[in-house]
C-alpha cells in the first residue's frame, strides 16, 4: 500500500537518524514468540516500523534488541537487510535502548534522533514527518508526539507546566491520583535533536515503580538544564496506540485493515462488505476489481482489473488475470490468467498455472500443475504434477496419480483432448494431443495423439439375478412389474 502524503523517500535526509526500539519482553502477549513479531496485515508489527521508519529515508536505521535476539534480527534480516542492529544490554528500560542505540550512530552525527517503538504499528510515514518538521521549525530539545486519549490507562502522562510546555513525563505506575486524571498520553514517539539525549541520557537512573531506565525522565533532565520540550498532539489516538496484548493486536489489525480497505476503494476498487474483506499491506489491486464479503487476500497477491473474487475466498501469494471469476476458493502462490474461472470450491495449491479463459471448477483440487489456455478442469477432480496443453477438457472426477509411494511422477495431456469422466491418469503418462479417452478409463500407457483409449471391461448384464438371488425385496418387485410393463407394451 503506498501512503498518503509521505515525505520524499528519494533523497537521503543525512541530519536524521531512527532508533527502533524492540527490546522489550512482550510479557502481555502471554506467546513464545516475541511480540514485535506477531502480524497483522500480513507483516510483523516490527516490519511495519521499520517500512515506517524507511519512508522518512533517514541516514541511519537502528533497532535495539534483546528479548528473543537471535529471531528477531534473523526477522530484521529478512524484512530490512540494511539497517544496524544493536544489542540493549542488562539495564532494562526504553531509556537504556535509546542510549544503546545511540552509542551505535557515527559520533560526529548531529541531527535529529526519531525514536519509535517496534509495539506500535499504525503510526505513518506522514505523521512522523509533520512531528519532524514541527520539531525542526521550533527550539526545542525534544519534540513528542501525544494524543489525548478516552482512556490513558497504562499510559505515560504529558504533565505541562503553566508555559505550556511539556514540564515531565510520569509513567501510570509512578503517577499520583491526580497526575492519573490526565488524559493527555506520552505515545512513546519522539523527535531529538542528538547532543542533549546523548548528555543526559548517562543521567537517568532506575529509582521508580519498574526500577527501569525511563527514556521519559530524559524529559524533566531537559527542562533541569533550560531546554524546552514539546509535545504534539495528534488527532486520531488510534494511531499511537500501542499493541500490548492480544486484544490491541485484533484491534490494531482491524484498524489497519480499515485504511488499507479505504485507500484500494479509492483507487477504484469494489468492496461489498468492508467488515469482512481482509487485504494484506503488500497486496496489489487494479481498477475494477470486485471482492465479494468474505474475501482474504494474502502476502503478494495481485489482482488485475475486472477481476471478480469471493464471496469466502482466500488467496495467498496468488495472482489474478484480468476479467477473472473466482468463487468460494483456497489459493495459495497460484496464477489463474485473464478471464478464467475458478471455483466455486476449488482448492489452488502451489505451483498451480491456469491459462487464459481455462477453468478450475467445483470441487478441484490442484498442485504442482499447467493447466493450458482455454483448457478445463471442471468438476470433483485431482490434478497434481501435471501439464495439461490448451482447449483440453479433462472429465468429471478425474484423478492423476501421482505418487507412487515413492516419487512424485509427472503427467502429460496435450492439446484439445477429450477426456472421460472418472479417469485414473496413473503417472508418468502421456496423452497425446487431440486423443480421446472413455469414461472410466484407467490411462497406464501413453495414448498416442487422435486415439481414444478405454480399458474398462466389457459389460456383462446377468439377466434375472435379482429375482433368483434377492426374491422378494423392493428391487425385485420393482424389476417384475418393469419387466410387466415391457410385455405390455411390446403386446400393444
Ligand atoms: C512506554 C512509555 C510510556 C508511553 C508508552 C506508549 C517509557 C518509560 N514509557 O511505556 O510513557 O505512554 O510507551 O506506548 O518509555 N523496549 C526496549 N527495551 C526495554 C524496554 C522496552 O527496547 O528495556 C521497547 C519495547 O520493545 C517496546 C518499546 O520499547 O517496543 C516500549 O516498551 P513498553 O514496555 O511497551 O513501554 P510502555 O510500558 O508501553
Ligand atoms: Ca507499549
């Protein structure tokens, strides 16, 4: 999803600097996984601050680690290569990791300091540039975003001073009953120059309720020697809030998922039901593209114009032709080409291809397959390791097989090919292009192309079995009075 108003990303801004905080343990998560890593919108909630911080194209990234290490950078790695990486030692405390953090840039850098927290991931590339630019056109020493908030439970308080400015910082669990009657919160997010924060940092001790280092008591520090402070409210308080637990988490992503639903209808997008369609931050969609209620789109997935997807789909990593139909389908890393159609219930598993204007239908499942231009897979089938050429169509209830109990075998079915329905394709087998096979044809051997192939056994009718071995049942009185019928009609 591209942002609203960003700042330019284009040109490196060499007097800012950004210091990801992701050290913390996370306890409120109740997880074994850390929880700058747990996802919404298909990313973890650290790799939207870092997409956050890479939009403000600063001179240095760095991220403060320690709870968890090893899989958070290996995370990091992955999502964002080129930023620092540094270790928060064990003096805990947001504190702590700013001066960690600190210690990592160049020692001749003198510019501005942006420092984020990795638990909190709405906030936007233009926001933080309208707190920079705030900042940058003021005096003073630190500039912080605030929100007044309904409920400032848990958060720090913006005690001001009679000036207006922002006198200190006091943490709910340091606050007094009166300082906890602010509704003015600390969002955690700031913009300093660097000298003061690397001056008074050193500074700071642990003598509160968490026995932490408080990067928040940088703030008194700051007023103790003259400098101001200031802090800028933004409107919307969802934006700074931070996800602690998971309850935030689900409200988080279904706040995310409002804006990213938002900006792809206002790039022409339909969506029948808001609520229940869930679009990834990396998905990609074009102009008139259609999402029935019930619609997942996950990862990398993108959808061309025209294409109409859902109701109850989920397609991840997948890609959709223009003028497509999918109904009622699981796809995973698909591509289903221009005019095709899919579904309803069909389930797309890696590796599958589906040709312009071919069709996987009710109840198919797929794998590992080419299914050709034009050509159709339409009803109760199997199809994996597969090739099928163009304007094939492969019959109701057809299954290849496969898997030999050892390897995995490939099948090959050309072009134009008529196939019965309930055939075993018994791989590896070949059908040749424009051949013929019967319906319940069990195809071990390659048909040549123009040939129709059947292997079943001749049909052999036991005349009056039913009246000699089930006398007396239903299907016995039901064949007599049939056979009754015939001679009269015969007699007639
Ligand atoms: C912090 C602020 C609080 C603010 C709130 C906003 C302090 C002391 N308090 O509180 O004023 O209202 O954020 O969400 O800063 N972290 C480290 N190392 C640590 C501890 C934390 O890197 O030793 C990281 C965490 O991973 C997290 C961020 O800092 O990304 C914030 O830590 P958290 O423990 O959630 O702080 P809060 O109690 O929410
Ligand atoms: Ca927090």
């Amino acid at each position: 999803m591209t942002d609203r108003s960003t700042p330019d990303p284009s040109t490196t801004d060499t007097r800012l600097a950004v210091i990801v905080l992701a050290a913390g343990q996370g306890t409120r998560m109740k997880s074994s996984r850390p929880k700058v890593l747990h996802t919404l919108a298909g990313r973890s909630l650290l790799g939207h601050v870092l997409v956050t911080a890479g939009r403000l194209a600063p001179a240095h990234v760095v991220a403060v680690v320690r709870h968890e290490r090893d899989s958070v950078i290996a995370h990091i790695s992955d999502v964002m290569p080129d930023i620092l990486v540094v270790d928060q030692d064990d003096i805990p405390g947001t504190g702590r990791a700013v001066e960690v953090g600190i210690a990592a840039l160049p020692a001749d850098f003198d510019g501005d300091v942006v420092v984020v927290s990795g638990d909190v991931p709405l906030l936007d590339a233009a926001t933080l540039g309208i707190l920079i630019d705030t900042h940058r056109a003021g005096s003073a020493a630190a500039t912080l975003l605030s929100a007044v908030m309904d409920d400032a439970t848990g958060y720090g308080r913006v005690v001001r001073a009679s000036d207006g400015e922002v006198d200190r910082i006091v943490e709910q669990k340091d606050a007094t009953d009166d300082e906890l009657t602010i509704t003015e919160i600390n969002s955690g997010t700031y913009v300093f120059r660097v000298g003061p924060l690397r001056d008074q940092l050193p500074k700071v001790g642990i003598e509160n309720a968490q026995k932490e280092k408080y990067l928040t008591d940088v703030v008194a520090l700051l007023r103790g020697i003259g400098e101001t402070v200031s802090a800028l409210p933004v409107r919307e308080g969802w934006m700074v809030s931070g996800v602690n637990d998971r309850v935030q988490l689900a409200e988080a992503a279904r706040r995310m998922n409002e804006l990213i639903v938002r900006h792809w209808q206002l790039e022409g997008v339909t969506v029948d039901d808001p609520a229940t369609t869930w679009i990834d931050a990396d998905v990609t969609l074009a102009e008139d593209v259609q999402l029935l209620p019930g619609t997942q789109l996950k990862g990398a997935t993108k959808i061309d114009s025209g294409a109409i997807v859902g109701p109850d789909t989920t397609l991840v990593d997948t890609e959709v032709g223009a003028n497509a139909r999918v109904s009622r389908t699981d796809a995973t890393l698909a591509v289903i080409g221009a005019g095709a159609s899919v579904g309803p219930f069909a389930y797309l598993r890696p590796g599958t291809y589906l040709g312009a204007d071919g069709k996987i239908g009710t109840f198919v499942e797929t794998k590992n397959s080419t299914i050709g231009a034009g050509s159709k897979v339409p009803h109760l089938s199997y199809i994996g390791d597969t090739e099928v050429g163009e304007q094939s169509n492969v019959g109701a209830g057809t299954i290849t097989a496969n898997y030999d109990g050892v390897n995995k075998n490939r099948t090959v079915v050309g072009s134009h090919v008529r196939s019965g329905s309930h055939n075993v394709f018994v791989a590896p087998v070949r059908i040749g292009d424009g051949a013929y096979t019967g319906a319940g044809t069990v195809v071990r051997k390659d048909v040549p192309p123009g040939a129709l192939a059947i292997n079943v056994a001749p049909q052999r009718n036991m005349a009056g079995w039913v009246e000699a071995n089930r006398a007396g049942t239903a299907a016995a009185k039901a064949a007599a009075a049939a056979s009754d019928d015939d001679s009269e009609s015969q007699a007639k």
